[in-house]
C-alpha cells in the first residue's frame, strides 16, 4: 500500500516559481522605497517566548487569546510562540541589542506571520508582512512621515481605491477616563451586547466599538466618544498630524471608531483600506505605542509603526492586471557532443562571470528539441554549439525575441553580441 501523499497545512500557502517573480519584484520595490526614507533592514527569529506577546499585545486579545501558535520546548519547557505581529519582536531585538543608546531609529523587516485563524481570501494561518517601526521619535512628524510614505508606495505600486482613516486615542490618563464612562453606558445596554461584546466589557471595551454587528451599530455609534476626554496635549498632537496630511494632499477620514486590535496603541492610529478585498479591505494598519517599550522591559522611549499585509497587496495589484514577470533569463546554452558539451559549460561560465543569466541545457536530447525549450524560457538569445562550432572556435547566436537572423559569432566577440541585443 503506498503512502497518501502529504498536502502543507491548511492556511499554509506554497509560492510556486510563477507567482514567486511578482513577490520577488515586490520585495525589490518596497526595499528600495523604505531605504529612500532612511529605514534599515532587521530580522527577528520565528520563535519567541510566549511572554513577549502577552505582555506586548495584551492577554484579552484575539490575537492571545484565540490566535497564537504556542507550544512547549520539548527540551527545557520554555513557552514559545510563532510570532503573530513583528513589532514585539523588534521591540525585543531593539532592547536587547542596546540599538536606542545612543540614537533613534529607523526599522524595517519583511517574513512571515502565524494566526490560527480561519483561512478566507486575503487572511492566512501564515502570512506575511512588511513591517515599519521608528523608535526614540516622540513628535507628530514622524506619524505623518510614515502616512505620507505609504502614499508615495501606493502610487509607485500603481494601487488605487485605497482610502485612510485615522483616529487619536489619546494617552493612558484619558483613555482610562473613557474606559469607565463607555463601561457604565454598555452596563445599561447590556442586553443589546452580543455574546462577544459581553465578553468584552470588562477586559477590553473598547474593541466593542469596532464590533462589525449590525444589531449593534447604533449602539455604539451612540457611545461615550474618547475625543471628548482627551488632553491638550493629545489633541494638539493629531491635529499637527493633520495638518502634514493637508499640506501634502493626503485625503483621510477621521474614523472615531477606529481602535485597532492591540494594546500598545496610544495617540495617532490609522489604516489604509480598500471596498475591493470583501470583509479583508485593511492592507496596512499601524500606529504610535509610546509605552510599549517600557512595558516589555526598557526605559521609556516613543515608538511608531505600521506593517502592511503582502499577500492582500499582491491580490490587489493582480485584481488590476498586473501580471506575474517571467525571471529575468539573457541566455539559453544548446549543445550535443562531448566537445560541444566542454565548450559550453566555459562560454556559459565565462558570461556569468561577467553578470549574465545564463541557463545552460542539461539532460540531453537533440537540437530541436532543445532550441524548443529555448523558446519557452524567456531567453533573449540562444547560443547553439556543436562539432562545427568547436573546430570553429565559434558558436552559433540567434536572438528569440527580435526576430533576428541566426549567425555564427566568435568566442572573443559573443559577450558584445548579447549586450548588444538585451540594452
């Protein structure tokens, strides 16, 4: 009896070579845009203590309560987590490696993320992001700098029907203030809560006013609103954050109701959203968390960041036509015999080492049916080698995409023939 064969995880996704170009192009744009704003690459482990995320996320949220994939090291009974979010796991990093001594910073990383959760179009067990955090950075510049840089992607991405929200949710002397008063007006209209809202009340209220239920709408449309709590200074804070938006055209919303689902949020919050992903229209999302630092263990620093969802960007850009780039390939190597085989392994050699693509035919066959898989690799040119062409010093060159005509070429004069046909 042969065995099953084995499938990956649900809500596990393999990224097959096709689709890995479009990905691959991504990375290469979305690097270069981050290093124009002075950001630095960091990459944290897969694997962190489970901690970490309580402390940091908060233990009454979905994400810890429901989400996480956690286990025991079978080797020492540490409790370690796959990570569900990067910013923790920067913050982390930053703390442990004395990155804020003497200078803020500026981080970004790329990976994936791990959420048991459902799997729907554009929500994944694993997924990935791209995630932005400046750090030491206390002034309403840099939660503008970071709205106005996701602008400038958006547009070099060619994405459109993006929209922004923002909101302020103050400090934590306000939002304790809010607190009370929004859990006394849902006591009196608690047989109006839902079973998750009910839960809610007490551990996390304010992730009530983002309930998507519409029996509740109205409810919460008529809450205690934590922008009549908040201080001056606060205040002051996001109206300076909108005034950068206005001076650089950046249309938003202000979305009152905008909570995002993590703890360590306080004043400037927002999100990019689309109406073209269904009930998955967030594609970036992010925040200041002033005490987030202090909270897994450092001396208290101002913090601010986003992270953006690859996968719902990618199916927006797909949604729009982009298609998937074949890799970048400048020559495909045809040969048969023994001598022709040696040339060709040096001619291929020689024009990679001077930073040629160069795929050199393996595994036999003849001369037709080798140029027909030179055709379909998305070669510029197929260079041809045989008896004749060893004896000759030369091989054979045949562009396949100009329509040119097939001609014979020295050894000494190939390397300018290519260049001249892929410029």
């Amino acid at each position: 009896m042969s065995n099953p064969t084995l499938q990956a995880v649900k809500g596990m996704n393999d990224i097959l070579p096709d689709e890995a170009q479009l990905w691959l192009w991504f990375e290469d744009t979305v690097r270069d845009w981050l290093e124009g704003y002075g950001y630095r690459n960091i990459r944290m482990p897969l694997v962190e203590p489970t901690a970490l995320f309580k402390r940091a996320i908060g233990e009454v949220t979905d994400i810890v309560e429901k989400e996480m994939y956690s286990f025991e090291d079978s080797l020492n009974g540490d409790q370690l987590t796959l990570r569900p979010e990067g910013t923790a796991s920067c913050v982390r990093a930053v703390l442990q490696h004395n990155l804020l001594y003497n200078a803020p910073q500026r981080l970004y990383y790329q990976g994936q993320m791990f959420r048991h959760e459902r799997p729907q179009k554009g929500r994944y067990r694993q997924f990935h992001q791209v995630g932005v955090e400046a750090l030491g950075f206390a002034g309403p510049d840099i939660d503008a700098e970071q709205i106005v840089m996701c602008a400038r992607l958006w547009k070099k991405l060619g994405i459109r029907d993006v929209a922004l929200q923002i909101n302020t949710l103050g400090d934590a002397a306000s939002r304790q203030r809010h607190r009370e008063k929004l859990i006394a007006y849902l006591e009196q209209h608690k047989e109006a809560l839902d079973a998750e809202a009910q839960r809610r009340l007490y551990s996390n209220p304010l992730r009530i006013l983002d309930t998507k239920n519409p029996a509740m709408q109205e409810l919460v449309s008529a809450a205690p609103k934590l922008m009549d709590e908040l201080d001056e200074d606060a205040l002051m804070h996001f109206e300076a954050v909108q005034a950068i938006l206005r001076q650089h055209g950046i249309a938003y919303e202000i979305n009152t109701r905008l909570v995002r689902g993590l703890d360590y949020y306080n004043r400037t919050v927002f999100e990019w959203v689309t109406t073209r992903l269904g009930a998955q229209g967030t594609i970036c999302a992010g925040g200041r968390f002033d005490g987030l630092i202090e909270q897994i263990g450092g001396k208290p620093a101002p913090a601010c960041g986003f992270a953006m969802g690859v996968e719902r960007l990618l199916a927006l850009l797909q949604e729009d036509g982009m298609q998937n780039p074949s890799a970048p390939l400048d020559v495909y190597v045809v040969h048969q015999g023994e001598q022709a085989q040696h040339l060709a392994w040096q001619v291929a050699e020689t024009l990679r080492d001077e930073g040629l693509k160069v795929l050199l035919h393996c595994g036999g066959g003849s001369f037709k049916s080798q140029m027909k898989k030179a055709d379909g690799s998305a070669a510029s040119c197929a260079i041809i080698i045989g008896d004749d062409e060893v004896l000759a010093n030369a091989v054979m060159f045949k562009p396949l995409r100009s329509g040119g005509e097939q001609q014979r070429v020295g050894l000494d004069g190939l390397q300018q023939k290519i260049r001249e046909l892929i410029k």
